[in-house]
C-alpha cells in the first residue's frame, strides 16, 4: 500500500497494491496490520457504511461533535469529488480544505481522522461510496457546514450541475456559526 501525506495533517492518501489481468483485478481493501504498518495508525473500526448517489448529489459537509468519527473512504462504483475541511479550531490549518478524485478507477482510498468535516459531490452518473467509522452514528450529535461557505470558499468542480442536497444538508451552518472542535 502506498500512503500519501496531504497537506491537512493526518489527512492520508491510500493507494492500495492491485494484482490485475484481462480477467480483471484483485486487491486487500482493508487489512488492519498493512494498516498499521503503512500509516502508524491503529483505529477500530465498529461500522461500515454503503450509499448510493446520482450525478450531482452533494454530501456534507458533515462531522460529529461528540463521538467523533474518524473515516476511511473509498469509492466501488462511479466517481467523486471528496472534500475534508479541517474543524479544529486550535490546527494550524483550521478552515483549510482538500479535494481530491475518489473513483472505482483510481481505487484511492482516503483516511480522515477526527476532527474533519467531510463531504462529497458525485461526478459519475452514479457513485458508491464505502465508508468505515471509528464510532458509531450519532444523530444528536451530528452537524453540517455549507458546502458553499463563502469563508471555505471550496471550488467544487460543478461542471454546470446544481447540487442536489437533502434537507439537513439544506440547513448547514457557517464555519463561524458551527460548532467546532478545540
């Protein structure tokens, strides 16, 4: 497995090894050892979690104030544009973000450690987004920033799409309004 440092520190960049031929490919999605040894992390996971989006349905940005998550994402079907946003306020890169493509083509995976705020926009006609957490769902404590604050001010590669959001997404808060990790 490859590992990328981000520019958002503890942001991480997986490319696993793939062993393909005109059959098709193989590869270890996940193997906590190879995990461990590659990154130094060694998270437990205790949910995954599978969507399924159309072209144009943005996601997010979302985070839990109490019991935070820490996430590995990846991407089986389709395409989209990943965002992380750094919510802790005390970070030398509070409100700085990361965007990076996620597809089934490229197989990257991306690791997000607690105290991010997280969100996707699907590029394909559709996208299936896989997901492992450190903690569990957490409805009362979850939150959402606007994916169009002007004070992220995120270049999302809309490509003359209108995002479509669910409600919750609707009535995300400000960064300056949100609340926030220390």
């Amino acid at each position: 497995m490859k590992v990328t440092e981000t520019t958002l520190p503890g942001v991480l960049i997986l490319e696993p090894k793939v062993f393909g031929d005109d059959r098709g490919f193989f590869y270890e999605s996940f193997n906590a050892r190879s995990f461990q040894d590659a990154t130094g992390l060694n998270p437990a996971f205790v949910q995954d979690n599978h969507s399924r989006s159309t072209r144009g349905v943005l996601r997010g940005l979302h985070y839990q104030v109490q019991q935070p998550q820490g996430k590995l994402v990846r991407v089986t079907a389709g395409e989209v544009f990943d965002v992380v946003v750094d919510i802790r306020r005390h970070s030398a890169t509070f409100g700085k973000w990361l965007g990076l493509h996620l597809s089934a083509d490229n197989k990257r995976q991306l690791w997000i450690p607690e105290g991010f705020a997280h969100g996707f926009l699907v590029l394909s006609e559709y996208a299936e987004f896989l997901y492992k957490t450190t903690d569990y769902y957490a409805p009362t404590h979850e939150r959402c920033i606007r994916w169009d604050d002007p004070r992220l001010a995120i270049d999302w590669p809309l490509q003359g799409l209108t995002p479509q959001l669910s409600g919750k997404d609707q009535a995300g808060t400000s960064l300056q309004e949100a609340d926030l990790f220390p």
